[in-house]
C-alpha cells in the first residue's frame, strides 16, 4: 500500500490540512494519508502547542469521516527531540508491505536539504510537495528530482496561527475549521488566552 506521511503539529488541525490531504488521496497514486501529530516541533514556542493527547483528537475528529485519511501518533512514541528519518525507519520496520512517501510544503522543501540525513530519506521516500504561496523558487537540487513529485493542488492560505490568533480575538473562524474540531476546541476552551 502507498501511504503519504503528513507531519505536522496540527495546533489546531483546519479544513486546509483537510484539503491538501484529500487532494493527495484523491488525485496522486497514494493510497491512504497519515496525519502524523508530531510531539514537538523544536522551531515551535512548546508553550502555545496543545498537549499531545489534545491535538490527536483533533486530528482523530477531523479524519473519522475520510476512510482514505488516518490519524498517526506514532511519533508520541519515539524518543525527543527526533528525526523524520527515525520515524521513517521505525514506521518501514513496523509496517513492512506499505511504501512510505513524505507530504510536505513547498516552503518545507526548500530547507530540506539541512534535514537529517536527507539524502537517506531521498534515496528510500518519494516526496510530494504542495504548493505554498512563496516568493521562493524550488533549488535546482531538487526541482528535476526523479523522487520529488510536484503536486498541482490548490494554495491554501489558512494556517493554525491565523485560527488560534482569531480565537483569542473572539473572531469566527468556525468556516476555517472542522465542526467536529471547532466543537471540541469550544468545549476545552483552548487558545482563548
């Protein structure tokens, strides 16, 4: 089975993540779509991250109703600070019949060469990269690469930092979000302060 792996903090998980990973499901070769909740981010400030546990029901509540897309935390058990390469090897071992490709932004793309061991996850992942809106061009490196898969799906401009932001200045964000998620985030009262 080809399986697409989205990382992301998902601080909160909105209709934009949604889109990206129907459209990849959809409209490429992969198969499924993991959201994998990643524990922490360390270009991320850990004190505006929602606990753990919090931001997989979120993602877990955002997926129920796409068979095709699954949540993941299979991050939350693996050793920190960690690599996408650690989880790329621990996950191939413990599902060994799926073939593991990466699902990253066009931003994300463009610094991928300082990753850990990037090369090794060239060598062994495909990539599929969205568009993000960016005033970047993609490296010569990787623009031609015969692993990396330039994704023509629509730009989304929605962002967690825009929801939480929106949040805490009692705007309505609820069209940004998920019923299910905004419903829960409502409920716990998050990102209010």
């Amino acid at each position: 089975m080809k399986v697409g792996l989205y990382f992301g903090t998902f601080n909160p998980i909105h209709v934009g993540h949604l889109i990206i990973a129907n459209h990849l499901v959809e409209y490429s070769d992969l198969e499924e779509v993991w959201m994998v909740v990643t524990p922490h981010n360390p270009l991320k400030i850990k004190s505006s991250l929602l606990e753990n546990h919090h931001r997989f029901e979120l993602v877990y509540r955002a997926t129920e109703q796409y068979p095709k897309i699954k949540p993941s935390d299979i991050e939350f058990k693996l050793p920190q600070p960690n690599y996408t390469i650690f989880t790329l090897a621990h996950i191939s071992e413990m599902y060994p019949n799926h073939e593991f490709s990466l699902i990253m932004g066009e931003d994300n793309l463009n610094s991928f060469h300082k990753w850990k061991n990037y090369e090794t996850i060239l060598e062994n992942h495909f990539i599929y990269v969205y568009p993000r809106i960016s005033e970047e061009e993609i490296s010569e490196e990787f623009k031609n690469h015969p692993k990396i898969h330039i994704v023509d799906a629509p730009i989304i401009g929605i962002s967690s930092t825009m929801i939480r932001n929106g949040i805490k200045d009692k705007k309505n964000v609820k069209p940004l979000l998920p019923k299910e998620v905004w419903e829960y985030i409502d409920d716990m009262n998050f990102y209010k302060k």
